[in-house]
C-alpha cells in the first residue's frame, strides 16, 4: 500500500530575498563597477604616457567611463526592490488570499476508503 501524504507543501515562490541577500548584492555590483572605474583610470593613464594612435577616441571613452561609473554605482547600490505595499500592480489588482488554513485538506484531496461490494 502506498501511504500518501497527508498535506501539500506550501510554496513561496513569491518569498523576497531576504535584507542581507540583497545587502550583499548591491555590495558586489558596488564594487564590481567601482573595479571597472579603476580600469578606466589606468587605461586613461596608460594610453596618456604611451601616446596612443586615435587617442582622440579612447580619451573620451575612457573620461566619460571615469564619470559615469561612480554615479551609476551609487544609486544602484542604494536601490532596493519596492515594498509589497508600494508596488503598482497590487494597489489596482490586490492578491486573491486563500482562506483554507494550509494544513487542510479539500474534499477531493482526503483519501477515499474503497468498499467491494458483490452482487
């Protein structure tokens, strides 16, 4: 006899990352970009001192790459995801809540016991 279990696993497939997950993250790609930044002032450097052809284009690719980094790599490392209760979609479509308790079991999901009844 197969022994069927007695509930279905809830899922929380719509669970948030947790604050240090995404403390942790926004750490990373902070230092990531700021690495790229450092890049960008030694090539700058380096194409400076070794008189580079076409240092007319990669001057300003590298300065702009200089700039623009440090700007980008603050505001996403204060970013974080929306609270639930601030995003969009739920203040015009709120989330359907389920008022089973999530032990219980619907009629269709109770085991059965089969009866043999002979003619």
């Amino acid at each position: 006899m197969v022994k069927r279990q007695a509930y279905q696993p809830i899922l929380i497939t719509d669970a948030s990352r947790s604050q240090d997950d995404q403390l942790t993250s926004r750490q990373k790609r902070y230092v990531l970009m700021m690495g790229v930044r450092v890049a960008c002032v030694i090539a700058g450097a380096v194409l400076v001192g070794t008189k580079a052809p076409l240092l007319w284009l990669w001057l300003p690719l590298v300065a702009l790459g200089m700039i623009l980094i440090p700007w980008l790599a603050v505001l996403l490392a204060n970013d974080r995801p929306p609270k639930e209760q601030h995003r969009l979609a739920n203040r015009f479509q709120p989330r359907h809540r389920d008022e089973t308790p999530p032990m219980s079991l619907t009629a269709e999901e109770r085991p059965h016991r089969i009866i043999d009844v002979e003619p």
